[in-house]
C-alpha cells in the first residue's frame, strides 16, 4: 500500500492510501475555497459526568446531495469535489464540517454558563473522513475482500497517527450505513473521531473491566470471549483469529461483537494474519445482513480501541456493529424507557437474533 499525503484548497489534509505502490498523486486542489474556522467547543455536563460537543457549524453540512454533486466521488469536469483525483482506492481527509478540530477556535467567554458548574473547553480533536471507494454506488459489504484488508490497515495507520497527535485521548473510527440511521452522503464511506477526552461508553466498560480484574484477576473481555464461544448458542461466524457473537444483554435488534481471540489495545497491533482472516469474515458477514431481508440493512460499525493515555491493560479490541432494523418493514425507536431512562427493551432474544443470522444467506 502505498500513502501520499497532500494539502486541499483551505489547508486541511488529504491522504490517498493506493494498492499499487507505482501509483502517481500530483493532482492539486484547485477549488477557490475559504479557510476554515471550527467553533466546536466541549462541555462537561456536572450532574452525568460527560462531555458534550457543541458543533453549531454543522447544520450547514451537506445533506443528501444527487450523485452528480456527491463530493466523495472522484473529481470530474462538472463535479470538483473533495478528492482532485480522476479516480482512487482508499482515500483519507480531514471533514469539511468537523465536531473537532485540532484549531478550533477559543471558547467564547460571553456565553452565560456558570464555570463553577461546567467546565468549557474548545473541541480539539479531530474528524476524518474515511472513502472505501471510488465507485458512489458499491456499499462495504459489495467491496472485494482485497479492499476490505486494504481499509483496515488504512484503519490502523490513522490510528497510529491519530493517537501521536497533541491533546488525542481516544480514536474511534466508525461507519454510518444506510438513511435510516442517518448518513448524509451516500457515497460508501466512514469517518474516524479523535476525541480530547476518553468517550463515556468507553468509560464504563473500563470501569467494568477494572472491578472484574480487581475481583478475579481476569481480563473481563477475555472471559466474555470465552464463555461465547464455549456455550455457541450466540456465536454467529468464527475463525482461526476471530469470534463474531451477539451479546447475551443484546439491545438492539442487530447487536454483533466481533472479537479477535488475543487482547490488543488497539488495531496498530493485528498481525498480517488476523489482518485478513477479519477481511474474510467481516465481509461475509456484511453479506449476511444484507440478505437477512432481502435489502441492504442499514448499521453502524465502530471499533472500541484503548483510550491513548491510560487503562491499554484493560482495553480489549473489538468492533460492535448495530441496526435499528428490528424486521423488514419496521424500525426500532429510542422511545420512553431508552431515551429517558437508558433502559433497553429488545423485541427479540439474543439467542433468536445469533440463529437468524447463522441461518442468514443459507
């Protein structure tokens, strides 16, 4: 794989990760475009004990445009887009309209909160955009198995990167597929989150974990591995280096964990064979949901990786994937008890949810 950094018309950066290693990138960005000024700020809500990003620039973000004006697609005569380039593999950039950037701008000291009460910082992190293809209308699970190894070592070199950047405690980077659960550009893609503080998910489970180690000197993700795969009755793909199962406390109605079978921190430290044994099965699985109703499942996959800064002892790699689609005509709602009280109430049994999907494609 071959990887050319270079700058687009308003400074930010843009990376064109090739899988042949002749490849040539002499394009420029020749768009007259502003420079950007991001005014995110974070704050911490005293009472949940969590960060919130603040992000008011964003409604202005690009909202379902037609193909011809997607601005992930390679640039052509009537359409010059994000990426100057007349076509690409894997390319990577900073976002247009970021939650956090590593300049946002100082918090504005007029607004009337009490600091005594909410502390206030400016959102400095950073959003990447992450593009599978150059082909607007191929999703991940139509990529070939070639492309798949090839986005997760794009995954991992960002993480790298990511992690050596000023004020980053945590890299998360994820794929929103499919208008039900809200993506904005159609354009197969996912982005990459660089947060300045470690999420409140990936608090609580280190919490978890750290009461586990604490108690029986066990690594608490280890043991749910294991447990998973000596029951079976939630395990859904397994292979030499991975084990895909549905959580026994599932909430969604697609829930899917996809361990490796050794503790990492992070996907910087996957060898080259669980690098393509993950390629093999991910795909599979992807298709695998797209068959389960007879269109493509709308999801959201992220990879939970150790914050930067502390707990890499207790972390353990792995990718949760969801879908709000709880039948093939019907979504699932955060109603009452899940947005109110996050209490979760799931329709189906973990145990139902694992056999539809072994069944899935057969």
């Amino acid at each position: 794989m071959k990887k050319t950094p270079t700058k687009m018309a308003d400074g930010r950066e843009l990376i064109y990760y090739d899988e042949d290693e002749s490849a040539i990138r002499e394009t420029s960005d020749l768009r007259d475009l502003p420079d950007l000024q991001v005014t995110s700020e974070v704050r911490h809500d005293p009472i949940l004990d969590e960060w919130v990003v603040v992000a008011s620039h964003r409604q202005t973000r690009t909202f379902l445009p037609p193909t011809n004006q997607c601005p992930l697609c390679a640039t052509n005569a009537d359409n010059a887009t994000e990426i100057p380039a007349d076509d690409y593999d894997v390319v990577v950039f900073e976002n247009r309209f970021p939650s956090l950037a590593l300049n946002a701008l100082d918090v504005d000291p007029k607004v009337p909160v009490d600091s005594d009460l909410v502390e206030r910082r400016p959102a400095r992190g950073r959003c990447e955009v992450v593009v599978f293809t150059s082909n607007h209308d191929r999703s991940f699970s139509q990529l070939p198995v070639e492309r798949v190894r090839t986005v997760l070592d794009v995954w991992a070199d960002r993480t790298a990167e990511l992690s050596a950047m000023p004020g980053i405690e945590q890299v998360f980077p994820f794929e929103n597929c499919g208008v039900e659960i809200g993506v904005t550009l159609s354009h197969p893609h996912g982005q990459i989150y660089s947060y300045p503080f470690v999420t409140p998910k990936t608090n609580r489970m280190l919490r978890s974990a750290r009461r586990h180690m604490e108690e029986t000197g066990r690594n608490l993700f280890a043991d749910v591995l294991a447990a998973e795969r000596r029951l079976k009755a939630r395990v859904v793909a397994e292979n030499d280096n991975w084990t895909a199962f549905v959580p026994s406390a599932a909430r969604w109605p697609i829930d899917l964990h996809i361990y490796p079978h050794r503790r990492m921190a992070d996907m910087t430290q996957l060898t080259e064979a669980e690098r393509d044994d993950f390629a093999e099965m991910y795909l599979g699985i992807l298709q695998k949901l797209d068959s389960l109703y007879g269109k493509p499942l709308p999801y959201i996959a992220g990879w939970h990786q150790a914050p930067v800064n502390r707990d890499r002892d207790l972390a353990y790699l792995h990718l949760e994937l969801l879908s709000v689609q709880r039948s093939a005509d019907k979504l699932k709602y955060l109603a009452g008890s899940e947005s109110g009280m996050a209490v979760w109430i799931n329709d189906a049994t973990p145990e139902r949810i694992a056999e539809m999907l072994r069944e899935a494609g057969t």
